[in-house]
C-alpha cells in the first residue's frame, strides 16, 4: 500500500518544488464460486505549495493491486 504513497511523492516533486501528498486507500472485494479477488485501489491526489499559493494540481496517479 505504500508503493502508492512513494509513487505519488515522486511525480508531485517531479512536478513541483514542494508538495504535499495525501493517498486515499480502500479495497473492493470481488466474491466469486471459490475465489475471493481483493482489489485495492489507491488513488493519489497531489495538493502542490507554489509560492504561497495552494492549488489543486493536474496529477491524479492511480494503482491497482491485484491480489487473490
């Protein structure tokens, strides 16, 4: 879960000089016969400081862990 998190970091200082990261994490979970498919879906959205002023940035990076 936190491989979202470092992804995030990077393309928000990659972007910016500084930012601030937040990473909303939930998990679907998908019933079938005999398998249980766990989803985990990790979107990132970065909140980027740039001179002062606070903006809602243009990145949105999004992951999807499949686990069974």
């Amino acid at each position: 879960m936190y491989v979202c998190m470092y992804v995030c970091m990077y393309v928000c200082m990659y972007e910016y000089l500084y930012a601030i990261c937040i990473c909303l994490n939930y998990m679907l979970v998908i019933k079938r016969i005999y398998i249980y498919i766990y989803i985990y879906v990790c979107v990132c959205v970065c909140v980027c400081v740039y001179v002062g002023q606070i903006y809602i940035p243009l990145r949105l990076v999004n992951g999807i862990y499949l686990k069974q």
